[in-house]
C-alpha cells in the first residue's frame, strides 16, 4: 500500500487529506496517552464522502484501516505535502507547530493536553472536554495514564475536516 501511496502523492494532491495519527511513544517505549483511538472511523466518515485519506508516519508505527499510508518522510516532503493537500488532521505532535510555521492550517485532536497553551488558533483545535486536562501541563507523558473517554467522537472529528477544507480554499 504504501508504493501506491507514494504514486498518489507525487500527483495532485489537493484531493487528499494527511493524518499524522501518533504521537512519539513515551522514554519508556510505552505508546502516547496522546494517541486519538477512533482514526478509523474518522477514515470511514471522510472516505464516505469521497475524500481519500493519507496516513503519514514513520516505520513501526500502526497502520490506519482505510488509508494509504507513507513512512518516513523527509521534513520538506512533509512540507510541500501540507501546502498542497485539502486538509491535514492530527494529534498533538510536532505536525501543528510545522503547519503553523508553513501557514497551512488544519485539525489538532487534543485529549489531556491544553490547546490554549500547545495550540494554534488558526487551526480548528478539538477538545472533549477541560475537565480532561492533565493537572501538570508540562509534567512528563510516562506520568500520564492512556484513556479513551478523554477524546470528541469521530463524528466530531469528520466534521471538523470538512470545516477546515473549506477555510483553506
């Protein structure tokens, strides 16, 4: 799948939509609290309504169902990906602060992190709930339990993407 993805993204692609779906595992290895559980579904609602979903990661990383996927990336690859795809969406990792820096803006899933400190307002900056947050912002994730009630729904998320594709037109 990935050759096929490559292909795709040496075309055009406006029509596509980048997930960076994983955050870097704790120093522990253990995986991020970070990490949106319900990718899947957001793939499914955005592939519905034909849009096709590109998962960019680096090896080892787990695969989304539904989307094609490209490993290991250089960062101006990323880059020129971000400035010509319809939208990107992904958890809180280093991928919003890169759009920020590029003008590109697009969807961020946080959980237990604060978008009002780790945030860029001209993304659309998800949020379940502030009741969620981690008491100690700046506090080590190894600390920090992994849940899954703490994320918006995959609904919510669709529609976000669908938001953000029409504010970069």
């Amino acid at each position: 799948m990935e050759e096929a993805a490559r292909g795709r993204l040496q075309g055009d692609v406006r029509r596509v939509i980048l997930i960076s779906p994983w955050a870097r595992n704790t120093t522990e290895g253990k995986p991020s609290p970070k990490n949106y559980p319900h990718w899947e579904a957001v793939v499914t609602g955005l592939s519905k309504v034909g849009h096709e979903v590109t998962q960019v990661s680096c090896s080892g990383e787990p695969d989304v169902a539904g989307a094609s996927r490209v490993n290991d990336l250089p960062l101006d690859k990323i880059a020129l990906l971000m400035k010509t795809c319809s939208t990107w969406a992904s958890v809180d990792n280093f991928w919003h602060h890169m759009a920020w820096s590029l003008g590109q803006p697009g969807v961020v899933i946080f959980g237990q992190s604060d978008p009002l400190i780790f945030g860029h307002p001209e993304n659309v900056n998800l949020l379940k709930s502030r009741t969620f947050l981690r008491d100690r912002q700046f506090w080590l994730w190894s600390q920090t339990p992994y849940r899954t009630d703490i994320f918006i729904s995959a609904e919510e998320v669709v529609k976000a993407v669908l938001l953000s594709i029409g504010r970069r037109r």
